[in-house]
C-alpha cells in the first residue's frame, strides 16, 4: 500500500503512479487510485482494505491501488488535484471539498437499510474534577482542550460548533487549545492529565477499551453529539459516469458477494454490528445539515488553532 504524506504526496510517489493515474479514452481509470486517512493504526488499515482491493479488482476488472495519508487534509488535495480517482473522506472534508470543487457521493456504511450513524465525544479524566459541561463552561480559562485532527468531523467540526453553541469559543474561552492530531492521541493526552478536555467518537472510545489501551473509568464523557451521517466515499467527476455506477454497486454489493471483507473493515470500530452493516447509496443532500452546521460555527473551524 502506498502512501501520501504531509500536505502532499510525496513526488517519488508521484511519478511512480502518473502513468496509473491517467484516464483511458472513455474516461475510465486505467488503475482505480484510492485515497484514504490511514486512520490510528496504518497496520490494521492495511490488513483490512486487501480483502476490499482484491474484491474491487474482481469487479471492475483493473487493478486497484490504496494510497494511504496520515491525514484528511492530504487526502483531499489528492482528489481535488487529481492524485487519486476517488476516496474514502469523513463528512467534514467531504464538504470541504465540495466548496472547492463538485464530487459524486457514491456510497456511505449502511446499517438494516438506513444510513449508519457515529457520534462525537467531549470528554476528561477524573482527576479534573470535571463533571459536566457546565463545569467546563465555568472553568474555561483555566482548562486546556484538544481536537482530533483539522479535518475531522467528530474529532473537531462537532464539537467546536457544540462549544461554540453554549458560549465557549474554542479559540479564546480555553487556556490553551491545540490539534492532538488523531483520535487516540486525543484520548491518551487526556488520560495521561497533559489535556484537560479532549473530543473524538465513540467507537474509537470504544475500540481502545476492547484493546485494554484505556479503562472505562479512565475518561469521564462530558457530552455526546446528535447521530451523525457515516463516511460517505467520493469520486470525480471527471470519471466515466457508467463506470463511477459500477464501483459504487460492487460497494452495495460487497456485503452479499464478498461478506468477510466488508465484515473485517466495519469490525474495527463497530464488532457487534459487523455483520449488519455494508454500504448504501448516499447522496450530497445528505450533507446538508453539516454544511448548516459549518455556516452556524463561522470561522472557528477553519484555522489549525
């Protein structure tokens, strides 16, 4: 599996894949470039989406290639420039790169036939002495506070506009606010008492108690946030229309045709429900309310703090 590091690939990556880059006469990728955040544990990652590449291949009869980034950010800017032909985005950078340049929502997780749903954390460890919210909201100015990455959703577009809605602007209401730079740094710097107060989701919660890397009792959840819309994965537009349909019914098409690989991919995070969940159509009115969210939240999610 290739990857893309920092804010752009690296350009050794680069010219090794122009060629597989390239689009045939019909607009159809000559090899399927997929860009994905490689999440907390690039080793797991790797493991879980060989199943999904070979069953792709399978399908679309060309071979299929991941390229991993340590963040949203980089992927991103791999599909708004032409890096890679599609992507696994969460929602905020889907809509982030809606404002810059229109995609084709292809599919998102489906759970029982209904878009499967995730949820943003805001939590602390006992030793604050922080309870609640309110807590929070009296002693501000003496709390430091982390977000997950830049890009993420639930690790910071959520929960800054939360803050930001009960009157502490991430900015300026905290000691001192900073980018954990994932999920699990964020809730291990607050483990460990370097942070006061840290944000991420709740399957990520969950998955590090499952693997004894936290306690229950060591992290107080200070808020959890409405349901929100799974990862949606994206193409360009540039890519040929019937052949973009057909990458997203082998998506639809996984659970039934090749059940172990998306049963591995969803058990990370969601174990009890992997079987259950697969991928179903999604469309960019899904994102609506996110882009509602953004426009209510003004600028406190657009600067890395």
């Amino acid at each position: 599996m290739k990857k893309l590091i920092g804010a752009a690939i690296v350009l050794l990556a680069l010219a090794g894949c122009r060629s597989k880059q390239a689009l045939d006469a019909n607009g159809v990728p000559y090899t399927l470039l997929v860009g994905i955040y490689e999440g907390d544990n690039p080793g797991e990652q790797t493991r879980v989406l060989d199943p999904i590449r070979e069953y792709l291949s399978r399908k679309l009869g060309r071979p299929v290639e991941f390229l991993t980034s340590s963040d949203y950010t980089s992927v991103i800017e791999a599909l708004l420039t032409k890096k890679v032909h599609m992507a696994y985005l969460s929602p905020f950078p889907y809509v982030l790169a809606t404002q810059k340049q229109k995609l084709i929502p292809l599919v998102a997780a489906g759970l029982n036939g209904k878009p499967a749903m995730y949820r943003s954390i805001i939590f602390t460890s006992p030793s604050t002495g922080l309870h609640s919210m309110e807590d929070v909201r009296r002693r501000s100015h003496s709390l430091t506070l982390c977000f997950a990455d830049p890009a993420s959703t639930s690790g910071h577009l959520v929960p800054a506009a939360y803050l930001n809605s009960i009157g502490l602007d991430p900015k300026t209401a905290f000691k001192e606010s900073m980018f954990a730079g994932s999920h699990v740094a964020s809730m291990l710097s607050v483990k460990s008492g370097k942070i006061d107060v840290g944000c991420s989701f709740e399957y990520g919660y969950q998955k590090l108690i499952r693997e004894n890397t936290i306690k229950p009792e060591d992290l107080t959840i200070l808020w959890t946030s409405d349901p929100i819309v799974e990862n949606p994965i994206a193409m360009r537009t540039d890519i040929n229309p019937e052949f973009a349909e057909k990458v997203k019914q082998a998506y639809i098409n996984m659970q039934r045709d090749a059940p172990e690989a998306a049963k591995g991919y969803f058990a990370r995070y969601q174990p009890k429900q992997a079987d259950s969940l697969g991928y179903m159509a999604i469309s960019d009115t899904a994102f609506d309310g996110l882009r509602k969210l953004m426009k209510d939240a003004g600028d406190i999610t657009t600067d890395k703090q």
